[in-house]
C-alpha cells in the first residue's frame, strides 16, 4: 500500500485543526509566552518574564513548524487545483 495521499487512499489525510492535541498544546504555549506569571530576577541580564516569551515565542514557531511538516497530511487534489 502507498504511503502517498490520494482520493483511494483518504485515511492518510490529517487535518491538523481537527486534531485535539494540537489544540491543546498551542494553547499551553499561548498561554505561557503570556507575562503575566510573577518571575523575579534576571536572566542572562534581562528581566526574567523577557527571556521567557522570547524562548516560549520561539517553542510556540518550531511547534508550529513540526505541525506543518510532520501532522499535516494535505490531499493531492488540493494540488490539482491550483
């Protein structure tokens, strides 16, 4: 059997949107670039909320990446139409 998507093979189509851990880590991650959490100090000189949006931004775009790349499973007549 081939692993290509296609009209004869529709169980390999993944919708990420209708995929509910996806939802659930997005928004984790939404939550967390949030700086509303009471952090003191610094980190690596900058104030410690800083740091953590930056790095929790940039967890929320390599996840984001990993979805496209690894979840999403388009259809190959979605291709035909453009």
């Amino acid at each position: 059997m081939s692993d290509k998507v296609s009209p004869e093979n529709p169980e390999k189509f993944k919708d990420p949107g209708r995929t509910s851990w996806v939802w659930y880590v997005y928004l984790i991650l939404f939550i967390a670039i949030l700086p509303l959490w009471p952090t003191n100090g610094l980190i690596f000189g900058l104030p410690s909320w800083t740091v953590l949006t930056v790095v929790g931004g940039a967890t929320l775009s390599l996840f984001t990446i990993y979805v496209l790349l690894f979840v999403w499973r388009d259809n190959e007549e979605d291709h035909a139409r453009d």
